[in-house]
C-alpha cells in the first residue's frame, strides 16, 4: 500500500484499495486494504464497483464483497437488491455479512422482511445473531420486528418458535410488551421452545418478575434442562420483587424444598398479608367447586373458616377425588404460583415489602 505514486489521486487511491481488498489474494494485503478503506469516505462510485462485485460468479469475491459492505457501513441504496441477494447466499459468512451491511436499510419493508426471514430460518446461528442485530438497531422499527416474532412464537415449526422466542432476548428495553407472551411460551409443547423461553427470561433479570409464576410451574417439568433454566431464571430475576416473597424462592432453589413444604411454611412462618391469604382462599374454594360439583363439604369445612393452607390442601384432596392423575408436590407447586400471582398482581400490596 505504501508504494503508490505520491502523485495518484484519492479517487484513484481508492480503487486501488477497494481492488486489493475484493481481489487479492494475500489475505492480509486485503486486511490491510480494508482497515485503510474504513478510515476514508466512499463515494457512490466506489459503492457501484463493490456492487458489481457482490455479483460475481465467485463464492470468494461474493463474500470479501459484502464482508467490505458491512465494514463501511455503506447506505448507497443502490446496493439493496445485490445484498438482498447476498443474504441467501449459500456462504454462511456472506450471508452473515450481507446481514450487517443492511442495517442501514431496515426502514425498507423489503429488507426487514429479509433479515427476519434470516433471524427464524437460517441454520447458522451466526447469521442468525447478525440479522437480529440489523433488525435492533433501528428504533422506529423495533416494534414491528416485536410483532413478528410474536407471531412466529406461534409458528407449526418448533425451530422458528425457539429461534423466535430467543430472538427476543435482544429487546430488553421493550421487555413488557413481550413478556406475557414469554410467559405462555413456557408451556410450549415442544422442551427447546421451553427452554429457549426461560433463557430469554432469565437475561431480563427483574424486569421479567411478572413471569415468575409461570417459571415456578416449570419446577416439574418433564425436561430436566427445562426445569434447570427456569430455575436459573428465577435466581435472576427474584431479587427484583418485594421482601417477604424472597424466603419463597430462596426455598424453590433449594433442592430439600418440595412445593407442599414450600407452600405450607409461606402461611406458617411468613406472616403473609390477610388480603393475600384471602384472595387465594377463594381461588381454591372455586377450584374445589369446579372439582366436587359445588360439593365442597366433601372437602372443606365452611371457608370462612379456613386459612389459605387449609384450603390448599382441600384442592388437592378434591382433585384426588376427582380421579383426576395427582403428583402431590406438582399440585402444591402450581397452588404457589397462585399465591405469588396474587402477591404480584396486586400493586396495593408493594407498599407491604
């Protein structure tokens, strides 16, 4: 590089550069070629020529095309259509890189259409990461990209929910509008959709606290690593909720604990609030009633004169009488995730923590 005529122009510099970088075969000659082409400004001829160049019959010259359109971060529209192109090319790297070098273009409808498209069926997670990245950066777009990921969250293909379900991790700053659809994704019928909603989950922290009954009801899920995940996710995101609720989920990460101990001591020794107790007595009762056929006397004696324990006890009773299939600790599991529904559900209790 250092041998050009002092006499050459910038614009015939240029070219010099941008012909090393796409076709030399030293590759650290092209290295070099391209680290100097990022420290001076392209013009809309030098974005034709790398253009023309994305077109090529060459895997090779295709993929230092669209690695040099990524690296100058170019916005001459003129290169949509060949990196639009270059996105599904069969080069995992010039797909990737292609991906990058669109981020200036997601307000095209085209573009964005591409990038997802790449971000729910690619195989290669990296051109995957790099497409999700184009799609998050662009702010005014955010919420349309949201949209679709929540429909593909739907998707027949259990691949597309998984990918789509992490895909979300990305947008941590519009966490609430995805979260309840999280939540749900946790019962997916498939274990990778599961765990991929509970990681996404967990890299929110506290901002995912509304989700934290749906993670207690994954303790018996039928996948071990599931089961894992949720529980790492709860770890992160627990410390974010009112005090008297952290013995709670201090006891569910410890293994000693199952769901009727974990349960029955949250009345005994946690001192909950009246109003909670209440609220969660009558959720039972209505179970009891929909278990019993309004025969709650089989189970129950008069509600007023139950506390909460009491009657968690008598739903699980009821729904063994029911000749419904009955795991004890299963049932207790899913009756604690009402109570810290309740407890979380209710602002007038935050004053309480």
């Amino acid at each position: 590089m250092t041998n050009l005529p002092e006499d050459a122009s910038k614009q015939e510099y240029r070219l010099k550069l941008l012909h090393t970088a796409l076709t030399n075969s030293d590759l650290l000659q092209s290295h070099l070629a391209t680290e100097e082409l990022e420290t001076l400004p392209c013009s809309d001829s030098d974005a034709m020529l790398i253009c023309s160049y994305l077109q090529s019959d060459s895997p090779e010259t295709r993929a230092r095309a669209a690695h040099l359109c990524s690296r100058l971060s170019l916005n001459a529209k003129e290169l949509v259509p060949s990196l639009l192109s270059a996105i599904q090319d069969r080069l995992w790297s010039t797909r990737e890189s292609a991906a990058l070098a669109l981020a200036p273009f997601v307000p095209d409808d085209n573009v964005q259409e591409a990038l997802l498209e790449r971000v729910l069926l690619d195989k290669n997670e990296l051109v995957r990461m790099a497409a999700l990245s184009a799609l998050s950066e662009t702010l005014d777009r955010q919420r349309q990209v949201l949209d679709a990921l929540h429909n593909a969250l739907k998707d027949s293909r259990h691949i597309v929910r998984t990918r789509a379900a992490r895909a979300l991790a990305n947008f941590h700053g519009l966490a609430c509008f995805y979260l309840d659809s999280l939540a749900e994704t946790l019962k997916d019928s498939h274990w990778r959709v599961r765990l991929a909603a509970a990681d996404t989950l967990k890299s929110l922290g506290p901002a995912a606290k509304r989700t934290l009954p749906a993670l207690i009801r994954r303790r018996y899920d039928g996948d071990r690593r599931v089961r894992i995940a949720a529980l790492e996710a709860i770890r992160e995101i627990y410390p974010g909720i009112p005090r008297p609720l952290h013995r709670i989920f201090q006891s569910l990460l410890d293994r000693f604990y199952d769901g009727r101990q974990i349960l029955q001591n949250s009345f005994k020794a946690y001192d909950f609030p009246r109003e909670v107790e209440l609220q969660f007595s009558n959720i039972c009762v209505q179970r009891i009633d929909l278990l019993t056929n309004n025969r709650r006397e089989l189970v129950i004696k008069s509600p007023q004169e139950t506390n909460g324990w009491e009657t968690a006890c008598a739903v699980v009773k009821a729904t063994s009488l029911a000749g419904l299939k009955c795991n004890e600790n299963k049932e207790f599991t899913k009756l604690l995730a009402h109570l810290v529904e309740i407890w979380l559900g209710n602002k007038n209790l935050e004053s309480l923590s």
